[in-house]
C-alpha cells in the first residue's frame, strides 16, 4: 500500500514524523450501537496517521490554511485516485483485507481477482441482503446512511456546542448558498447527521429516507481530513471548506426537501452518484444514492424541523461526545407521524 510517510514534502513539514506517531492520540473512541462500552479505533495504515498528523495539535493546527499545504493536498489527492485506478493498484487488495479484517462474505463479487484495480474493490458492492433495512415497512422511521461513525444534533447551535467547531459551520455555508437566499427559509431549525465514514468501511452510501430525487450542486473546496481530530479543532472548518456535492432529496411522507451533503476529503477525490444521479427517480429507503472513491469521507444530512427526531441512545451519544458505530440500514429515528403530510395518512 502507498505510505504517505515516503512523500518528502510531509517530512519536511512534520520532522520526526515516526516518533509524532507514537507520542500523540492517533485514532478515535467511538460505541458500537447497543453497547455502552466504548472502544479505541486506531487507524493502523500509517498513511492516514502521517496525514492526520498534519492537522494534530497546536503546532500542526497553524500549518492549516497555509496555501501550500492545500495545493500539496489536492495535488496528492488527485494523484492518488489515478494510482488507485491503475491495474497494478490490485496487488494492494489482499493485505487491505486483511489489516482490516472486511468480511468477503458479504460482497457481491466474492472473488477478489475480478477487481481490475484497487478503485473497484474500495467501492464494492454488497449482497443485497448484507445490509436489511430496520422497520421495512414503516415510512416514519429515517435508516443511516452508511456504514459509519455517527453522530446526530437537533440544531446547528448543538452540534457546535458539541461536536463541529469550525467558525463558520452553519447551513448555508454547508450548502453554498447565500445569507439572505430564501431557500434558508424551510431550513431554520433545521437538524443534522453526521456519516464518517473511515477506510475499511463500505464506501457506497443510501438514503436515509422514501423519497424523490433533486437537485444536484458541485461546490469546489479543499481536501481536509474529516478525522474528528480536525473536525473538533476550535476555529477550523472542515465540512463547509472541504469539496463537497449536495443532492436534495423530497421527503415523501412530509414534502420537505432534505440536504444529502457527500464530503469528499483527504486522498478522496472522487463523490460519484449512481441511484441519485437522475432528477425524479423515486427512491425507498436503503436504495443506493452514489459512492466514494479511495480513502474515508463524511455524509451530511440536513433534515428541516419536524422530519428527523432522533433516536435517544444516538442523541445521547453524540453529546457525550462520541460517535456511534452503525451500519446502512439502522433505524436512526423517526418523522413524528403529525408533521407528515395529510394526503399520505389518508392513503394510509
């Protein structure tokens, strides 16, 4: 596998790159859904702790913003996603498996020789019963998105208090538009999920909600990591500075429009929407909606008030602050059955 430790623009601005490893905090503790007891997650491929390390306390946090440092980071970036679309990045797969322990079982494609390249493998596809959707039949509850780290705030204001320090996080520069736009209007009050989603996970992502396909905008930015070590720094802003492609989604059972926020971040270049990508298309939850290439990334989903009341344990969690382990298809909450629109409970 590529080390970014061999890259000798890093060394030269983190000396001692290999010691910095060892002394500081180089992973996350999250909970895995149902359980109390958290865990340490360590990040095992030395190219994810050599990056992170360049946004890892006081003396790393000042090289942020440095425009040298985001020219290096889109450069590598973009270098990387052709690396990983090579055939000769195949040779990778088999060790990737193994360091981080993916269950074959559950592909679509068992057989990891039928992987042209390490691209195809990181995107793979699932059986279709790997991932069931919880309470199938019920059109009130809202599912994850991905498989991921999860946390969920009842506001912008929460989730900064809590979790998101960035100084200029708040909805319309997340979603690129303007102060004054009227477009913010269904949105005040509006609640959010956060979806990390880390290397080894299954990088296709679903809706999270029955709905009908919108809008889509590219909006171009900068290739941060999305590591909470970055995200909780106070005064620096990931998710509304990275590249990012907004879908917006109708909300069936309410005809509210949701924000499905795809961020890309460090050594992932490429936000690719498959399910989501036709105006129209009427999606069930669990449907897929798109996928990232190589490396981790997040999924911001911004619900308008009243669609999205969070489950308890996930609320609780989040404040703690911890991110809780989920995987596509967990019930996450619920749309309160008398905000959903009078047509859809007469037809039920």
């Amino acid at each position: 596998m590529y080390t970014v430790s061999k890259l000798s623009w890093v060394h030269s601005l983190i000396p001692g790159l290999e010691k910095l490893a060892v002394e500081y905090h180089c992973g996350n503790y999250v909970v895995k859904r149902g359980s109390t007891e958290p865990f340490f997650e360590s990040m095992p491929l030395f190219a994810r702790i050599g990056m992170h390390l360049l946004f890892y306390g006081n003396e790393q946090i000042k090289l942020l913003g440095n425009k040298r440092i985001d020219e290096l980071l889109h450069e590598e970036s973009i270098r990387q996603g052709k690396i990983y679309d090579d055939p000769k990045s195949a040779k990778s797969i088999p060790s990737f498996i193994e360091t981080y322990s993916i269950q074959i079982n559950e592909l679509l494609e068992p057989d990891i020789s039928k992987y042209r390249n390490f691209n195809e493998f990181f995107f793979r596809k699932l059986r279709p019963d790997a991932r069931p959707i919880e309470n199938q039949d019920d059109d009130s509850v809202i599912v994850s998105a991905a498989d991921c780290r999860l946390t969920v705030f009842t506001s912008v204001d929460v989730a900064k208090a809590f979790w998101v320090k960035g100084q200029n996080f708040n909805i319309h520069n997340l979603l690129n538009i303007p102060a004054d736009s009227p477009k913010l209007e269904p949105l005040k009050g509006a609640s959010i999920a956060i979806f990390r989603l880390a290397p080894a996970d299954y990088h296709r992502f679903h809706s999270p909600i029955d709905c009908e396909v919108g809008d889509i905008e590219f909006v171009q930015g900068q290739f941060y990591t999305v590591n909470p070590q970055a995200i909780n720094e106070p005064g620096f802003d990931v998710l509304t500075a990275n590249v990012r492609s907004i879908l917006y989604l109708k909300h069936i059972p309410t005809g509210k429009l949701v924000a499905f926020v795809a961020i890309g971040a460090l050594l992932v270049g490429s936000i690719q929407w498959t399910g989501g990508k036709e105006k129209g298309t009427l999606l069930k939850r669990g449907d897929e909606l798109g996928h990232f290439a190589y490396g981790g990334s997040t999924i911001v989903v911004v619900f308008p008030k009243e669609v999205a009341h969070f489950d308890e344990d996930l609320v609780s969690n989040s404040q703690k602050p911890i991110e809780t382990l989920v995987q596509v298809g967990y019930s996450i909450g619920k749309t309160p059955m008398r905000k959903r629109s009078t047509s859809q409970c007469v037809q039920q």
